[in-house]
C-alpha cells in the first residue's frame, strides 16, 4: 500500500449515493417557479399537521414523555453502581462479609478502610467498615471482586446530604434485620435492566 | 362608496356618556391584562402538548396558578436600570409598548355592550358600549397604533450599553419596514370592498352570514394580513427582535421584573388585538344576533390566538434578509395586484 492510499481518508467514497437534491436555480425564471412551487405545495401545512398530531396523541392518547421526576422514577437499570449494600446471609440473618479484605485491596480511589479481628470461634469478624464516599468512584471493582457477594452495588442513587459520611458506615449500608426478606440478590453482571422490553423499539429500516 | 361612511346608524342604540366609555376602558385594561396573563399559561400549555410534555403542573391544579405565580415573581423584582443605559428612555420604552397595546385596543369591539342594572348605586343604567370609541377611521386607527408600538422595542434597545439590544433595534427598524407595507396594502382590498374604515361597517357588510365572510372574496388579502400580523405581534416565523438563538433576547436583554413584564403584556395584547381584525374584517365579525354572535367571535379569536401557538410550535423562524425579500418582493407585490384585480372587477 503506497502512502498516499495510507493517507486518504474518504474511505468508501466510491460507493455513497448522493442525494436527488434537485438543482439550483439560475436564471431569474427558475428562480420565480421554485418559489412557487414551494408556496403551493403546503409542507408548512404537513408541518402544523406533525406538531397537532403529536397535541392529540399527547391529550387523548396519553402519549406524554415527561416523567414527574420526584413523584415518580424510572426503572434503573440492576448493573446501576450507586450507593453500595452489605448484603446478609438469608439463613441466619449473619452479615455475608468475611472480612477477606480483597475490596479494601483493590479499591484504586483507597476509600474502603476495614479492620477485623478474630472472634471467639476463630471466624473473621468485621469491626469496622467504611467507604469514604468523597472519595469512591464508584467504579464497581470491590463489588465486582467480592467472592461472598456481601458487597453490592444498591439502587440508590438520591445521596445528596450535608455529610456523604452519613452513607458510609457499616450498620448504614447493612441491610436491616427486620427487612431481610426484602433484601435484592444480585442479578449479576450482563442483567438487563426490568424495563428493558418497553424499551425496544423496532429498528427503522428507512434510512 | 363614500356615502356609507357617513352613514353610520347608531340611533337605536342608548345614549354613550363619558362615565360608559370609562368604564369599558377600565374593563378591557382588566380584562386583556388577565387574558394576556392566562395566554402565557395557554402557550406553555399548548406548546409543551405539542412537544408531548406536561408543561406547567405544580402551582394549582394543572398549573392554573402560575400566572399568578409569575406575576408575584415579576412584580417583586428589583427595578434594574443597567449602568451606562439611558434611563429615562429605558423606563419609557416598555410603558410605549403596552399603553399602543391598549389604546389600539380602544377602537376595536371587544365583549358586547350591556347597560349596568339600575340596582347598582351611582353607575345604574349607565350604557357601556362594546366599542370604547368607534372611530369612523377604527382600522386605520388601530393599524398605526400597533404601528407606533414598535417604538416601544426601538427605544429599548437603543436605550441599552448593549450589543443584543442595539442588533435588536435594528431588526425592529427591519421588521417594521417589511411588514408595515404589507399590512396596509393587503387589508386595503377588503377596505374598498366594504367602503368603509370602521369595524361596524365591516361586521354589517358580512352580516349575511357564512357564505357573505369576506375570506371567500379575498383569500390572498387574509393570507397576506395574516402573515403581516405575525410580523406585526412578532410572532415565532419572524420573532427576529427578541430570538434567543441569536441574540440572546434582542431589545429586551438588559430588561427584568415589571419592565420586562409590560413588553410581554403588549406582547400578547398585540396578538389579541391582530386576532380580532382578523376575525372582524375577514370572518364575518360578530354577525350573529346577540349573545351567540359574541361567542363566535371569542371562538374566531381564540382560534387565530390558537393559530399563534401552533405555528410557533411548528415553523422555524427565519432569517432578517429573508423577511425583507418575502415582504418586499413576494407579498408586497401580490397584495398590489389584489387590490388592482378587486379595483377592476368593482369597477365592471
């Protein structure tokens, strides 16, 4: 391949179609005809017809885009990375961390700081837990890397406050003991989001 | 032709005393201040249904009290007066803009004429016309009042240190150049037609009915006024004055609270006023005998008021020189060649 091929850009430019934009006018007479029958036609009337269409199917059809944002929300999607959860064991209602330290370890913005200790049957107990949340990226890794699923990333994505610290202790981000049957597994990496039906739309073919 | 302009018959109707005519100014300011008010509601309305969107919601049901919302923010607002602006002409120029509103407003019929019951102390059996005054010249009067409202975005944005504002003016200038031919020359068919300048006449020409509208007898004429009326009440295909997009907000860039506010009243004041010309002098007016000739005509000005939104939800708006070529070389033209068609088919 010589440099100048290398060079040239226009990649395929042989086979674009171009356009029947009709022609300019010139003269002073084709100039008067294209205005009139620009005038006659009524694409400004297809124009109001477009918009009065879309008023009719917004009043009768309730065909209305706007979300009422506070009142009502979206479906966000499960791979959503906000607020993180500590999940519990739905046996025993014992906290699922095992205090392996592997989030503490590969948290790239070093936010997470843990301290365990061994308790009187020699299993791991956490002491202290806490994500410092002007700091996360919420990148995901310590979920991600998380092998007993006890470190999640939650649905809650509304954390404006005074005090981020006010996300980040253990007890805050643990799931409450009285609401463990309401506790969310999960879905894991590649789960599409509960709308995601609604949102298909057919593929226009008439480009 | 010239005899019917003097022959104007208003015996069978009650005396019109000076307290009468006070009044029904006093009402039609009231009236179309709080119409122009509800209109801002009406077009956000209409304009966020047409982009399949909710509009304003929260401030009363549906939305319905945020005009009074938007007045409480506009009336409270601290009066700037930018520095390196000329003040006094910087205060004037919005009052310029809503008081022509209005006073072009006095010799158009707006609501019907009542007399007030006897039972009411001092103003009894005081009749109020539907006409503040009924000039034997009532189109021409209104047309240059509407005219002189143009001063009001003139001043202000010459009044103003500022660069929008100065471009601002000048469209103005442009504007009113473009359409202020157009206007005159398309409604002068009609006016030949009916031989007289007055709204009375005009309603009584067409008073036979759909079929006598003087739509059927010149459509180019109500295009073209139309058109002109856009131009005239700066509406969305030629809001050249005050396009965002472009400059910022034009004449009115350094304007806020109150002041701003009067230019938003003549605004709509000035739609109203186009709307009912329109619907008097092509559509047949108020023809209809008593209270249902006055819904009509409310329905043909709502409907042009309507016709307002739409097309600023639709059309986009276009450029100054464009203005200038399609007033000067395509309606300007046309509407002389009306007013020649309709001078010789009068004349055989």
């Amino acid at each position: 391949m010589s440099l100048e091929q290398f060079k040239n850009r226009n990649v395929g430019v042989q086979s674009y179609k171009t356009l029947d934009v009709g022609t300019t006018p010139e003269t002073g007479m084709e100039k008067f005809t294209q205005v009139v029958k620009r005038s006659v036609k009524g694409e400004l009337f297809v124009g109001l017809w477009v918009v009065m269409k879309r008023m009719l199917q917004a009043l009768f059809q309730n065909d209305m885009h706007t979300v009422k944002y506070p009142f009502e929300k979206l479906p966000i999607s499960p791979r959503y990375r906000a607020i993180h959860e500590m999940l519990r064991l739905l046996e025993s209602g014992h906290y699922r961390c095992i205090g392996c330290g592997l989030c503490e370890k590969i948290c790239i913005s070093n936010c997470i700081a843990m301290e365990t200790r061994y308790d009187e049957n020699q299993r791991k107990e956490v002491t202290e837990y806490t994500i410092n949340f002007g700091r996360c990226i919420f990148c995901g890794y310590c979920a991600e890397v998380c092998p007993e699923l006890a470190i999640v990333h939650g649905p809650r994505y509304e954390n404006a406050s005074e005090q981020r610290a006010s996300f980040s202790l253990f007890e805050d981000m643990l799931t409450p003991i009285d609401k463990l049957n309401l506790q969310q597994e999960y879905d894991g990496f590649g789960a599409v989001s509960p709308n995601a039906d609604n949102n298909i739309k057919q593929t226009p073919l008439a480009y | 032709m010239t005899t019917t302009l003097t022959e104007h018959i208003v015996t069978d109707l009650p005396q019109v005393t000076a307290v009468g005519v006070i009044i029904k100014a006093v009402i039609i300011l009231a009236v179309i201040s709080a119409i122009a008010g509800f209109g801002t509601y009406i077009e956000r309305k209409v304009l966020a249904f047409m982009q399949r969107r909710l509009g304003p919601m929260h401030v009363g049901p549906y939305g319905l009290l945020q005009i009074a919302a938007d007045g409480i923010k506009l009336f409270t607002k601290e009066d700037i007066v930018p520095q390196n602006a000329n003040a006094f002409i910087f205060k004037i120029a919005p009052v310029i803009t809503a008081a022509t509103a209005f006073i072009a407003l006095s010799a158009v019929p707006v609501f019907p004429d009542f007399t007030i019951p006897d039972f009411i102390p001092l103003l009894g059996g005081t009749f109020v016309p539907s006409i503040a005054s009924d000039l034997n010249i009532g189109i021409l009067f209104v047309l240059g009042m509407m005219a002189a409202g143009l001063y009001g975005p003139l001043l202000a944005g010459m009044s103003q240190a500022n660069k929008w504002g100065i471009i601002g003016a000048a469209r103005t200038a442009v504007q009113f150049l473009s359409y202020e031919v157009v206007t005159g020359l398309s409604i002068l068919a009609p006016i030949m037609l009916v031989g007289s300048l007055s709204f009375v006449d005009f309603n009584n020409y067409q008073a036979g009915g759909i079929a006598d509208w003087l739509i059927w007898k010149q459509p180019v004429a109500f295009v073209l006024f139309l058109i002109a009326g856009f131009a005239e009440t700066n509406r969305t295909p030629f809001d050249l004055l005050e396009h965002e997009a472009e400059v910022v907000s034009g004449y009115a860039t350094e304007y806020s609270g109150m002041r701003w506010g009067m230019f938003f009243i003549g605004e709509y004041a000035n739609m109203i006023t186009v709307s009912v010309i329109a619907s008097i002098v092509f559509l047949g007016g108020y023809d209809a005998a008593g209270a249902l000739g006055w819904l009509f005509i409310m329905a043909k000005i709502a409907f042009f008021f309507f016709l307002m939104l739409w097309v600023r939800a639709a059309w986009p708006h276009v450029r100054p020189d464009q203005l200038m070529w399609l007033c000067w070389k395509v309606l300007m033209p046309l509407a002389v060649v009306n007013i020649v068609i309709t001078a010789i088919v009068m004349m055989v």
